[in-house]
C-alpha cells in the first residue's frame, strides 16, 4: 500500500515541476513581448491592447498561439505596428516556429540575433520599411522553409548562407535593393518551389546552378540588371511553371533546350537584348498560355508550329525585326514589328484568346470575320497598320469584349447599325476609331447601345500583385492632347475617341448617357449644329475634346458642372457668345477657345455680360400683329384644330404600327435645333439695338 502512495506523490511532485517550469517559462516570454510592445510608436494600437502583464499571452492576447505553455506561433500582421526589430526577444522564444509580421511599418534593420530562432519554419516580414543587409546567421536557421521579405528596403547582397537552408520551399525576396550576383549557393536548395528576386539591382549572369532545383516551378528574375545567356541547364526545371527573365540585359540566343519545359505556362523574355530566330521547338510546350518576347532582336519568320499553343491567350512579339507574313492558323501577334501581308488568319486557336494585339505592324486586308469565334475576347488592338475596310459591326456580339482599338489604319464609310441589332458591344469601354477615313453621322443607335458605358463602377479591383502579377493589359491613347500608354485599362479606364476622320452632322445627345465617360475626342471632323446640352451629365469626364469642327451656336453652360474637367478643346469651330464661367471653366487658357471669332468673356476677352431678353420688335409690327390677330374668324382656328387633332392621332398611329419612334425624335431635335438657332438672333439683334 505505501509503494503506490509514494508513486503517486511522485507524480504529483513531477506534475507541479512541470507546470512550474511552464509557467516561469510563459511568464519570461510574456515579459519579453511586452518589452518589445513598449517600444512601438504607437501605444494606443487597438489590435495589441490585450498585451498587458496581467493577462495570460497564450490565451488572451492578440496573435499569440501557445503549445504546452510555449510561444508557437507569432502572427500579427497588419497590425499598425510602427516600431522596429532592434528589442524583439529572439533569445527569449526558443519554440518559436511562425513568425508572421508583414504588413506593417516596421523600420531598421533585421538584427543578426534571428539566428537563436533555431526551431523557425516560417518567416514573413513582407510590404515594411526594413533595411539594411540581410544577415548571414540566417543560414543557421535549419528547419526554415518559406523566407518572405519582398516589397521592403533591403541592401547587400544575398548572403551565401541562405544554400544552407536545404528544408527551404520558397525564398521571395523581390521589390528590394539587393546588389550583387545570385549566389550559386542557391543550387543547393533541391526542394525550393518558388524563387523571386524580381525588381532589385542584382547583376552578374543567371548561375548555372539554378538548373539543379528539379521542384522549382516559379521563376521570377525580371527587372534586374543581369547579363550574359540564358544557361542551357534551365531546360532540366521539368516542373518549372513560370521562367520570369525579362527587362534585364540578357543576350544571345535564347537556348533550344527551353523546349524541355513541357509544363511552362508563362514565358516572359521581354526587353532584353536576345537575338536570332523563335524557335520552332516552341510549339511543343502546348500548355503556354502567355509568350512575351517584345522588346529584344529577334529575327526570322514566324514558325507554324506556334499553331499548335491551342491554349495560347497572349502572345506579344513587338518591337522585334521579325518578317514574313502572318501563318493561317496565327491568334495572337503584338505590335510594332516589319510583319507584312496580308491579314486572313483563320483563328483556328482563337478561342482561348483574352487578349489580342496587331498594334504597329503593317497588315493589309480586311478584318477577319473568324474573330467572332473568339468569344473570351476581351482586348483587341489592331491600331497603326494599313488595314482597309469598313467598321466590324458584328464584333459586337463578342460578349466579354471591353477594349476596341482600330486607330490609325484605312478603314472607312459610315457606321450604321440596324434597328434589328441590339445588345452590341455591352461590356466596351474603350473605343479608339481615330484617324481613318469614317464617314457619314456619327452612329447615335451605336452609342445606345455602349451600357457599360452608362455605368460609374465604383469598385476598382486592384490587379498588381507583388508575388505572382505576370501580365497587365495596356493601350495606347490620346488623351488630354498626349499619347500615353494606359494600364489597367480593363478596370480604370472608359474613353471615346472618334478623331481625325470625315464625320459629319450633329453630335448626338444621346452621349449624355455615357456618364462613366472619362474621355470624349470627336476633333477633326466635319460635325456641325450646337454642343448638345446633355454632355454636361458626363459627371466622369477629364478631358473633351470638340476642336476643328464646324460647330455653332454657344457653348452650353451645363459644362460648368464638370468638376473633374482638366482638358477642354473647343477651338477652330463657330462658336458665339459669352463662355460660361466658374468651376473648371476658370482654369482653361485661351487656347482652349482660339480660332472661333464669335466667342467672348474671359479668357478671350474682357467681361461678358448678358443682356435681358427683350422684344425687338418696332411698334409698327406689334401694331400689324395686332390687326392680324383681331381679324382672325373663330372658324379657322377650329378649322385648324381640327386638322391638328386629325394629323396627331395618324402621327400616333403610324408610329405605334411601325415601332421604329427614330424619324420622330429627329424631328424633334431639328424644331429644338431651330429654336435655338431662333432665340441667339433675337439676342444678337436685341444686343445690336442696345449698342446703337
């Protein structure tokens, strides 16, 4: 009886050792974070107020996740935490194995005590302020397997060191200032997956031993200053996914044995100095579905094998010295090569497109109607080519498309649409049909149909993303007065640019309801009649351009109601009268104005004062008036009422009967038109009379 008595007090014994050691334990790791908390800038952080002393750190406070009585994991990011990592108790947390404190404004340097986190696998210090090198003694941390110290102000070179992290999975040290060479340490780390050392200062050529990382399937070293070729040992990254090299200074040809990469989706070789032909290999890696090799000396034809990339969504080739015509099958070629013949592509691997861009080369031919296959599309840029004929009218129906761009190529005839067409192009938002050879009205029932367009879309996703955002779509447009190339245009940007063709006619008032407009050219045309009214309910608008027109009457004072209007260009028209004043309309120069002699007021001229209007007529003919009006019998104006009443009701009628209401708001615009017209010259004569 007494021997199982003394085991259990034994136990009892161990058990309160044990809770003791525990407890002394949490209590010097509880003192240690609060230390560190007391040196924050900014005490007040609602986030950490559960750190105090009096409360248990396992349990309660914020971001604190214990095992058996011991700080495990640390994870307090974006967390406001202003401070730096100078007192942090690296010493004082020997069980620490996540450590999560990105997102926050840490500043100075990572100190070398990181290395006594011995049992780290998980280090995120991501999107601060910290600079300074990165300490060799992180090389002791053995079990680390994901180092994240992207988007921060670090210098120095890559510590060798880091080879020695054989457990490593990811090292992500991009949007740095890191200098120096790529250590060939790095060769080491067999189970890596993903290696970023994107946009840094890092020159040096791409080691050899990059190739022995067989897990690796992203690869990201664009924007860097490397040199030399790209080694041949890529080609045994089987598993690579993604091999980022561009703008660096990369030259030479680019290796056959990239061919080998079979599970490559994204290739990006971009402004480089690369030079001979693509190779004809290329065709084998049919998952790849983004190619971007603009910018470099590359030279040749194109090969048919590209044919067979059926999963190919952008290719862009630009600004290389490429030749020869266009192969039949060809989906997706980008801008400013010597490409010439003539356009007939039948897209047999069009349908997976998203974005397709012609820009800059010199394609002859007619638009292909095959392009109605491409039902994803959503950007199509064939701008600044020598393409000849009339506006695609059935790329309307493609339902995703957001971005049309036809600039600067010889298309031409007028732009109409027929009433049994409807719901086109639902989702554009950008239109640039500049300088061609367009004719006729400005196409009013095209316009109606623009409903992405009659939306303000307040939610702007954020496409940047600083590990893994490959590729962005861009445009080029003139806006404000200036070629500019926009990005994010799917999300930022809505415009309307009808420049530089033959137009004619009125501006249709319908492009009042384009209130998510930021952007309306129409300059260089032949419109004519009055500024419609209703632009002033383009709330959006930054810049309207109506210049080089023949159009008159004043200028609406309902654009005064533009508060976001930077650039105006209503020059070399016929306008007359007072220019509106206030709000935006005080910043314009008079550049915005010249070459229209009926304008005055500021800036053109002095003051501009309204007259009241008054009747200008001569009391001899308010006496005759008069006559006329007292002689009239009570039977013709029945008579004519009753005319009026019959030719209403048959107006109605015929109306009703053909559905198609067009003709009679024509009508209407012209008896507004003339009203109009009628009013400023009783004005003008009133302010004729006054001055005599």
């Amino acid at each position: 009886m007494m021997v199982p008595s003394k085991i259990s007090s034994l136990l009892q014994f161990f058990t309160l050792l044990y809770l003791f050691t525990v407890t002394f334990a949490s209590t010097e790791e509880t003192t240690a974070l609060f230390k560190w908390k007391a040196t924050f800038k900014n005490q007040n952080n609602s986030l950490l107020a559960s750190w105090t002393p009096s409360s248990d750190a396992c349990s309660d406070w914020y971001g604190v996740i214990c095992i058996n009585g011991r700080v495990n994991t640390l994870n307090i990011t974006n967390a406001r935490i202003i401070g730096t990592l100078s007192a942090f108790p690296f010493s004082s947390l020997p069980f620490l194995e996540y450590l999560n404190i990105s997102r926050n404004s840490l500043f100075g340097t990572i100190p070398p005590e990181i290395g006594y986190l011995t049992n780290l696998v998980y280090l995120d210090l991501h999107i601060n302020h910290i600079s300074g090198s990165i300490p060799p003694q992180i090389g002791s941390l053995a079990k680390l397997q994901i180092i994240r110290l992207f988007d921060n102000h670090l210098t120095g070179p890559i510590p060798e060191t880091i080879g020695y992290l054989r457990s490593l999975t990811k090292l992500s040290l991009g949007i740095n200032s890191l200098t120096g060479s790529i250590p060939s340490s790095l060769g080491n780390l067999t189970n890596l997956s993903f290696l970023f050392l994107h946009v840094n200062h890092l020159s040096g050529s791409i080691p050899e031993e990059i190739g022995y990382l067989r897990s690796l399937t992203r690869l990201d070293l664009r924007n860097n200053f490397l040199i030399g070729s790209i080694p041949t040992s890529l080609g045994n990254l089987k598993n690579l996914q993604v091999l980022l090299l561009n703008d660096n200074n990369l030259i030479e040809k680019i290796p056959p044995s990239i061919c080998n990469l079979t599970s490559m989706t994204i290739l990006y070789l971009s402004r480089n100095n690369l030079k001979g032909k693509i190779l004809q290999c290329l065709g084998n890696i049919t998952t790849l579905q983004l190619v971007m090799m603009s910018h470099n000396n590359l030279s040749g034809e194109l090969p048919l094998s590209i044919c067979n990339l059926t999963s190919l969504q952008v290719l862009n080739l630009g600004r290389n010295n490429l030749k020869g015509a266009i192969p039949q099958c060809f989906g997706n070629m980008s801008d400013h090569n010597n490409l010439s013949g003539t356009f007939q592509s039948n897209f047999s691997i069009g349908r997976a497109l998203r974005s397709f861009n012609l820009h800059g080369n010199k394609l002859e031919g007619k638009i292909p109607r095959s392009l109605v296959n491409c039902q994803r599309l959503e950007v199509l840029d064939l701008g600044a080519n020598l393409l000849n004929d009339t506006f695609p009218m059935w790329l309307g129906t493609l339902p995703e498309l957001q971005v049309l761009s036809l600039r600067s190529n010889k298309l031409h005839g007028p732009i109409r649409t027929s009433r049994f067409m409807k719901n086109l192009f639902p989702k554009l938002r950008i239109i640039d049909l500049a300088s061609n050879a367009f004719t006729a009205e400005l196409p009013a029932n095209l316009f109606q149909n623009f409903e992405a367009m009659k939306r303000v879309d307040q939610t702007v996703e954020d496409s940047n993303n600083k590990e893994g955002g490959y590729y962005q779509d861009s445009v080029a447009v003139v806006t404000k007065g200036l070629e500019l190339e926009v990005d994010s245009i799917l999300s930022l940007y809505v415009t309307i640019d009808f420049s530089n063709n033959r137009f004619e006619g009125r501006i249709p008032s319908i492009v009042g309801d384009l209130i998510a407009l930021r952007q309306l050219n129409l300059s260089h045309n032949g419109l004519q009649g009055y500024i419609p009214p209703s632009l002033g309910n383009l709330s959006s608008v930054e810049s309207l351009d109506l210049s080089a027109n023949h159009l008159e009457g004043e200028i609406p004072k309902q654009l005064t109601s533009l508060t976001f209007l930077e650039f105006l260009n209503l020059s070399h028209n016929h306008l007359q009268g007072c220019i509106p004043t206030g709000r935006q309309f005080a910043t314009f120069e008079n550049n915005s104005y010249e070459g229209n002699d009926g304008l005055h007021g500021v800036p053109v001229s002095g003051g501009c004062s309204r007259l009241p209007e008054t009747n200008n007529m001569t009391e001899l003919e308010q006496e005759s008036d008069s006559t006329f009006l007292s002689e009239l019998n009570w039977k013709v104006v029945l008579m004519g009422y009753v005319c009026g009443l019959i030719i209403g009701f048959s107006i109605a009628y015929l109306m009703v009967s053909a559905r198609n209401p067009d003709w009679l708001c024509r009508i209407a615009e012209e008896l507004e038109y003339r009203i109009l017209m009628r009013r400023q010259k009783n004005q003008q004569g009133c302010q004729k009379h006054y001055r005599r």
